[in-house]
C-alpha cells in the first residue's frame, strides 16, 4: 500500500514576514494565505535498512546538515525515538524556489510522523507542530487559513474560487534562506515597523473583501502586501532582492492582462517567481494569453 503523507503548499495573499517570538514561532503581523492543491510533497518514514538517520528528496540523499535540521525537529515532538529511520519524500514544488516547498514539505512531514510513530494527534495539534518546523506550513492545513499574532491557526470561509499559476522565473534554490531573509529585515530594515503596520491593515481589509466576494478588492490588496514585503529587503543592511528584470516583466504581463480586461493579479514571496492570482472562470483565458507572451515555463498550482 501507497503509505505516503501529503502536503499542500499554500501562498500568503497577506504575508508573513517576520517572527516577533521564535520558540514559540509567532508572526509579527496576522496572515492569510490560498492552498496550492496542485503543488505538493508526499512523505513516508520506515524503519532505516542501514542503520543510520536517513532523508531523500526525490530519491535524492540530503547532506548530514538537512538531516541534523529535520531529525532536531523531529525529536521536538517525537519523544525517545530509539531506532533508526528513513525519510523518503517527493515534491511536485521545485525545492526552496520561493514555490513554498518548504510548507508542503512540513506539512507531509507532521503528518508522516503522526502515522509512523502513532502519535494520534489532531489536527490543531499538528497545525501547531508545524508551525515550528516552517511557520507558514501551518497554514497549509486549510483551503484558506489565517494564522495571527498569538499562533492561532484558523480556517477561512471563502466563497470565491480563488485559483493561481506561476509564472516560473527560475527554480533554482535561492541564495538567501526565506529564515535568513526575515530576520535581516526585522533586524535592520528601516520601514519594518511600517511594514507590520500597513500589512495589519491589509489583513482585516483581506478578511472583509473575502467575506464580501470582492475579488478585485483581494487582488488589489494582494498586490500592495507582496510589494510592500519586497520593500523591506531594500530597506535592509546589506541590501537585497529577491525579484529579477524577469520578475518585473512578469507583473507587467500580469498588469497588462488585467487593464485589458481580464482580471488578474500578481503575488510574489522569497523567491524571483511570479504567481498569478485569478478566479477560476477565468482560466482557460487567462492562461492561453499568458501562454503566447511568457515564453517560460508556467505552473498551473490549482484545478
Ligand atoms: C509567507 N514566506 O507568508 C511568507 C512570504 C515567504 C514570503 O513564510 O522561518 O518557511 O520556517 O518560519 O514559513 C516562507 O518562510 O519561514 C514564508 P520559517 P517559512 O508565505
């Protein structure tokens, strides 16, 4: 039998970008974010054959650093393991490309443990395990999910069909860990403060627009968030980016599209990539145009 674990990825419309504690992992500001039900990892753990901690991505052996990262998560809520285990998984998302591997990673993860070690844990209990091995993978447990200041995880109603795609502007891993990036700016960008601020507000106006079916209003605000969490990287010391020429290139298609009538807007995280935000009605139309001016590849990331 197939004993595969899975996990979704899920793309913040309201960013978090920022821990105000890190043990527990609390964000700055509430966030909110759409799973990705074509974009996912499937995890198995067995008995190790060699007597040694193992983990594979895509068949692929980790480095005895990933190891040591996942084995030290593991044993935080996996009490005396006293055998050795193997951990098999595969992603559909390109690995640490700014796709969000790493919360569907997580996610299959928790929940392969909670299988193999029959753990017996509920799934708010497994939300809150999560978190603490990559904090927005706590929010792949829900179609639509918020996860606020105080580490609670809830689940959104949303009447829309809310769909994505990437317009893939390169897969590779990143230079700069999305950990590593975050606490740059917390520590030294200049607009941080403003940042939590003004994405407080864009996360109670998300909730509203979503309660209200406004789809234009939540692409409106998707788009000024994932700015404005860009932002905070050019404020940083040192300076960085994460968003190429092409990535620009891609916002402008994806603004073009939207002022030609068809009604699209443009999201992006700790990676170069551009992810596209639509109903799904719209699909077929918006990817056939999307497909003649993008000559890379592109993801679709839900049905
Ligand atoms: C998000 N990102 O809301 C934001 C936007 C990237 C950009 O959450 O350090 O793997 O493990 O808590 O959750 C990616 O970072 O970070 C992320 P950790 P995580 O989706």
């Amino acid at each position: 039998m197939d004993s595969y674990s899975v996990g979704y990825a899920n793309i913040a419309l309201v960013k978090y970008w920022g821990k105000k504690s890190k043990n527990p992992v609390l964000p700055y500001n509430p966030n909110l974010s759409l799973r990705l039900d074509n974009l996912y990892s499937k995890t198995k753990i067995e008995k190790s054959k060699n007597n040694e901690n193992e983990f594979y991505i895509n068949d692929e052996k980790q480095s005895l650093e990933e190891l040591n990262k996942i084995m030290n998560f593991i044993q935080k809520f996996v009490p005396n393991i006293n055998e050795k285990i193997t951990i098999k998984s595969y992603n559909t998302v390109p690995t640490a490309a700014g796709l969000s591997s790493s919360s569907s990673g997580t996610m299959a993860l928790v929940l392969a443990c909670n299988e193999y070690f029959n753990l017996q844990k509920t799934t708010k209990e497994l939300v809150q395990i999560s978190k603490e091995g990559s904090g927005s993978s706590c929010r792949s447990f829900y179609k639509m999910a918020s996860w606020l200041e105080n580490g609670e995880v809830e689940e959104i109603k949303c009447d829309l069909d809310l769909s994505m795609m990437v317009l893939v502007v390169d897969e590779n891993r990143k230079k700069i860990s999305s950990r590593e990036a975050m606490e740059r700016c917390v520590t030294t960008s200049t607009n941080f403060n403003d940042w939590v601020e003004a994405a407080k507000i864009d996360f109670e106006e998300m909730k509203i627009a979503i309660k209200e079916n406004d789809f234009s209003k939540i692409g409106e605000i998707t788009e000024r968030n994932a700015l404005y969490m860009h932002s905070t990287t050019e404020y940083a010391t040192p300076s960085f980016s994460f968003l190429t020429d092409d990535s620009y290139k891609a916002m402008e298609l994806v603004k073009n599209l939207r002022n030609e009538g068809l009604e699209c807007y443009f999201t992006m995280d700790a990676g170069p990539n551009v992810k596209v935000l639509y109903l799904k009605e719209n699909h077929e139309k918006i990817y056939r145009e999307l497909e003649k001016l993008w000559k890379k590849k592109i993801i679709q990331c839900t049905q």
